[in-house]
C-alpha cells in the first residue's frame, strides 16, 4: 500500500473527530431561538430543546422550580440563567425529529456580585441514569469555563451549585446536534490509533519486502 493511500485513510478515520461547528447558545439573547421566558418558553436551537429547572439536590429528584434570566450581576456575564433553588439544571433534549443526540462542548459560570466561588458541576445524559462528566469551575470578578466534551444520545442535564445565598449562574452553552467529535463512535479514538499504527508497519514491511529476482 503507498504512503499516500495510508494518509487518505488516516484522514477518512481521524477527519469525524476534527471537524465541528458547535452553536453558542447565550440564554438571554435568544433572537431566532424561540422567547426566554421559563419554562413557558420554545426555546429550540440545531434540533436541540432547551428548557431550565431548579432542584434541591443532585440528579432527578426534588424539582423545586425555575431557572430565572438576569442581564447583569454574575462576574463578567451579561445575560445568565440562575436558579431559585440550590442545583440549576439546563435540560438540553433532542427534539421528537432529531435522532442524532447532542453535544455539549464547554459553557460559563458566573458568581453573584463577583465573589470568588468554586461552582461544583454535574452532566447527566437523557435519563440520568450516568455520571457523563463531573468537577468544578472556578468563578469570581471574571467568568469561569466548565469544558465538557461529552455526547449522549438521548440528551443532557448539566447541573450546577448554587446554593440560596451562594448564588451562581450560567450561561454561553456550545453545544451542537449529533456526535461530531466522535465520541460514541466505533472504532474508538484508541483504536483508531492502533488501527493506524498497523498500517503504518504494513506499509513499512512493503517497502523493505525485497524484490523478487
């Protein structure tokens, strides 16, 4: 096999995983989006319906409220979404037409009044039923990021600390429909890898094969 067709398929394996075009979806400026009122709102972007919850605790329980819109007062942010209980949930679901799933790639945290705040976060799929990422984000005078990197295909949960009095908030979610980083894919990005490595010592041997006389 030539070096250049090797290359053509390292580039066919690897190009799903480089190529994305995630939308940054700004809670308070929703123009095309639908109205940002919660949770009357139809509020739908890239097949993706995005409504907002408060929570007591973590996971699926305990549903207290609504997330509410401010445009100011959350470190550098201007237009959040912050709960009135202590977990703001952002509920991102496929809608019934879109089959692909989504992804969410990163999105801000902001801190009431600018005050210095390590804001623990949680990201579920569709059903709560796992985990997909955890950690925290710090957030002060200046906004925090939380990088996700996760795909689920039947939709996300991400879930944020805001205890009353501790006030957090978020905003500019990337998030984009389908898998386009490749995560659920198959082959893997590990065996990708190792599929790569092979052809590189197959078409490494063709080469040093001697000729025949």
């Amino acid at each position: 096999m030539s070096l250049r067709g090797l290359l053509l398929i390292c580039a066919t394996l690897i190009s799903p995983v480089l190529h994305a075009a995630p939308v940054t979806v700004s809670l308070w400026d929703t123009t095309g989006n639908g109205t940002a009122l919660w949770p009357f709102g139809n509020f739908s972007v890239s097949g993706l319906a995005i409504t907002g919850t408060s929570r007591q605790d973590w996971g699926n329980s305990a549903v207290t409220g609504y997330l509410y819109l401010q445009a100011y007062g959350f470190s550098d942010l201007h237009g959040v979404s912050y709960p009135n209980s202590s977990i703001g949930e952002l509920n991102i679901m496929p809608v019934a037409e879109n089959a692909d799933g989504v992804t969410l790639f990163d999105f801000d945290l902001g801190s009431w009044a600018g005050a210095d705040r390590s804001v623990a976060t949680r990201i579920y799929n569709g059903d709560y039923s796992q985990v997909l990422t955890q950690g925290t984000a710090t957030a002060g005078a200046v906004k925090g990021n939380f990088v996700a990197n996760v795909f689920s295909p039947n939709g996300l949960h991400i879930q944020f600390a805001s205890p009353i009095g501790d006030q957090n908030a978020i905003d500019n979610i990337r998030i984009e429909g389908g898998d386009p980083l490749g995560i659920g894919a198959v082959p893997a990005p590990a065996t990708v890898w190792l599929l790569v490595t092979g052809l590189l010592g197959i078409g490494g041997l063709a080469r040093r094969r001697p000729k025949a006389p």
